[in-house]
C-alpha cells in the first residue's frame, strides 16, 4: 500500500505501459505501414462545379465505390477540389462518372496530374527536415543538460513521434504534409514540456545533493505538475476545436496535434525525468565544481 502511494510506482508503471506502446507502435508500422498522401504518392487532381448541393460527407461516400479508394474532397469556390491516386481504368471521366450517380450535369473547371517525381522530392524534404529539427534538439539538450537527462527527453520526443505514427499507421489514416506540420509542431511542444521537467529536476539535485534521486525527481514532477496540465488543457481545446470544425482538410493535422500533445504531455511527466534516473542520475552530476586557483592568487585562511 505505500509504494501506491509514492509517486515514483506509477512513474516506472507508467514507463512500462509506454515501452509497451511504442512496440505495439513499432510492430503496426513494420505489418500495416504508413498509408501515405498524395503529397508523396502523387495523382489526379480535378475540381468539378456539381448542379445541385452536396455535402463533403456525401461526395466522399459517392466517390469511394468510383474511385475504389477514399478521395480527399474540398469545397473550392462555387465548386469542388477532388484529389485521388490514380483513375480506376482507361477512358475513366469523372464528370461523366459522377452524372451518371447525381443525374445532375457536372462540369470539369480543370484537371491535373502530380507526378510522383514531386512526391519523391517532398518525401526526402520532409525527412531531411525532421532529421534536422531532431538534430538540433539533441545539440540543444546536450549543452543544457548532463547527458542522462538529456538523453531522457530525447527519448521521450522519439517516443510521442512513434505514438503518433503508430496511430495513424493503425487507423490507415494518409501522412501528407499538413500532417508532418503537426509532428514538427508535436517535436517542439514535447520538447518544451520535458525541458520544464529537466530544469526543475537540474536545480532540485543541486539543492539537495543527499537526498535519493528517486524523491527528488517526484519533487520535480510535482512542482511542475499544474503548469504542465494547464498548458496542454488549454491547447487541447484549440486543437478540439480544430478536429471537429475543420472538416476533412484539417483531420489529419487536428489529430496529429492532439494524439502528440497528449502523449507529449505523458512523457513529460512520466518518461523523460524517469529515465534520465534509470541511467543513474545522481545530484553529484550537478554539484557545483571548486575553483581552482589561478597561479599567484592568494588564499584567505578565514572564509567570509
């Protein structure tokens, strides 16, 4: 009964439920893959002008059976933006498609092919530019921080990017550019978080070189516990806002940003600080150094 008392327990509890995660995460992304958008695959783009109205729910529901895929539609102007892989088969119109379901005419404003030779472009953008961010961060944390707190929070930021990605290789939801938005977003939010953590934990250690790393790392969790609650609650309700008002367009984006926020806010509270202690913090690590005398400095016998 004590140790569910002690905030440490949940801790490592908490770190066991994560590890479990992010191998579920690992394994749905090695059998399912990451569906990927036309950002990166390449396809048709078409915008049709439809003579009676209809709702994006309804259109995409109209042209899935059509197309043999899920279309991303948006409403542009007086018309619609339909983007998708590929025509289903030779001499496919999909005016003449779409007519024939609506019984309505349908006029094609204009019609366009990305080619995949863009998408292999972005796709090595998008990498090179999560690589530099991470980069960056791992420069950052390491001229901050002793190494095994920073190396906490870098595994902590690896953590929330599997998680992410583990829930839209799950749910077969398309990674496209918006969506690499939310996790350069997501990098830079856990980041944040972890680094309170970090810092609280660093001055904590300092001042208190005899206590037990374990009690010291609840203390820091603790005192930056309410900051971090408000911080996420608050911004979870613009991304809710977001998810459920954005419509298609900006799925993908909202939840990337609120499965990221959430799960940043978990590690940085239960991952970060917990294994920069499992590497072996210590409060030694952070005790502050004796100057060392120049040549020719006097000493004084008695301090003041």
């Amino acid at each position: 009964m004590d140790k569910l008392k002690q905030l440490a327990f949940w801790r490592y509890l908490a770190l066991g439920l994560s590890t479990a995660l992010v191998l579920g995460s690992l394994l749905t992304l090695s059998l399912r893959g990451l569906p990927l958008g036309q950002d990166f695959t390449g396809g048709m783009v078409q915008e049709v002008a439809l003579a009676q109205p209809i709702g994006a729910q309804e259109l995409t529901q109209l042209l899935t059976p059509i197309l043999k895929e899920k279309p991303q539609v948006v409403r542009n102007d007086d018309g619609w933006r339909i983007r998708y892989r590929a025509d289903p088969g030779p001499g496919f119109s999909l005016a003449k498609a779409l007519e024939a379901k609506l019984g309505s005419p349908v006029r094609l404003k204009s019609s366009s092919y990305l080619y995949s030779q863009v998408g292999d472009d972005q796709a090595a953008q998008s990498v090179l530019a999560l690589l530099l961010a991470a980069l960056a961060i791992l420069g950052y944390l390491a001229w901050r921080f002793e190494w095994r707190l920073a190396s906490g929070a870098l595994l902590a930021l690896a953590h929330d990017l599997l998680l992410v990605l583990g829930v839209f290789s799950l749910l077969g939801l398309e990674f496209d550019l918006s969506v690499l938005a939310a996790l350069l977003a997501v990098m830079g939010y856990s980041v944040n978080d972890s680094i309170v953590v970090a810092d609280r934990l660093r001055e904590t250690l300092g001042r208190h070189p005899k206590v037990a790393t374990a009690t010291l790392v609840d203390r820091a969790v603790r005192a930056t516990f309410s900051r971090t609650l408000v911080t996420s609650g608050t911004t979870l309700f613009t991304v809710g806002a977001i998810l459920w008002l954005g419509g298609a367009a900006l799925f993908g984006f909202a939840l990337a940003l609120l499965v990221g926020i959430v799960v940043g806010t978990w590690s940085s509270i239960f991952v970060a600080a917990t294994l920069g202690e499992l590497f072996g913090l210590k409060a030694e690590h952070y005790a502050p150094k004796p100057r060392e005398s120049k040549e020719g400095e006097r000493q004084s016998a008695l301090p003041y």
